[in-house]
C-alpha cells in the first residue's frame, strides 16, 4: 500500500494568501525572527515572508532583505500591540 506524499501545505490559517497581513518588517532576518517569536509566544499565527533570493545568496540590497512578519487579517491588531510593547518611546 502507498501513501501519498507529505502534504507541505501550511496547516490551519493560510498565512500566505490574500488573508495574510504584514504587521512587522526588518531589513534583515533577526528583527524579523524576534517579533515572529514574541508572536507565537502569545499564541498568535505568523510566519515569515520575504524574497527567497535574498535569503540564498545572502544579498540584502534593493530589498531583497527585506522580511515581514504576516499574520491572519484577523490578529492584525493584537500583533500590532503586541509588538508596538517593546517600542521605545517617541519624543514630541
């Protein structure tokens, strides 16, 4: 008997379609991987997104190092205040 191969289809909420909300982005992944574990840490969905090429070849110039950190339309606020916690104050 065969068993059809290992779906790599995200499970649950698609964090990569038209319902994805990008709520942080860093140039550069370690911003990035920061908010995305504060994120899971709270129990929120997120994942990463960002231009493979700049993650092979290691290039991050003309944004090819940019990375969000998307979440489902519907966590968008609480991610939002979730991470604006961490944010220094602005002077006036």
């Amino acid at each position: 008997m065969t068993h059809p191969p290992p779906s790599h289809e995200p499970k649950g909420i698609d964090l990569v379609g038209d319902d994805a909300v990008s709520v942080f982005a860093s140039q550069g992944p370690l911003g990035a991987e920061v908010a995305l574990s504060k994120l899971r840490a709270a129990g929120l969905p997120a994942a990463l997104r960002y231009p493979s090429a700049g993650r092979i070849w290691g290039l991050t110039v003309d944004g090819l190092g940019r990375v969000e950190v998307v979440v489902p339309a519907a966590c968008a606020d609480s991610a939002r205040e979730l991470l604006a916690e961490d944010e220094p104050p602005t002077e006036v």
